[in-house]
C-alpha cells in the first residue's frame, strides 16, 4: 500500500474586518429587509 504525500501549503489570507467606514446600503437593500423582518414578524 503506498502512501500519498500532500505536501503542505500554508495560505494566509488577510481579510479586513472593518475600514472605519459604513457598510454600503442601497433602497433595495433596505427594501428588502424591511420585507424579510415584517415576513418574519408575521410567523
């Protein structure tokens, strides 16, 4: 039986977690979670 060998690769990605400034938020957005919280509210 012979055994794979995956070599090791390490990847670290950075992902900022916040630039200081608010999340974009268009009409739609807005919109549609207002529908989503209502329709929820209803259940």
């Amino acid at each position: 039986m012979s055994k794979l060998s995956i070599p090791s690769v390490e990847r670290r990605n950075t992902y900022p977690t916040s630039d200081g400034k608010p999340m974009a938020e268009t009409d739609t957005h807005r919109d549609l979670m207002t529908a989503l919280i209502e329709t929820l509210k209803a259940f």
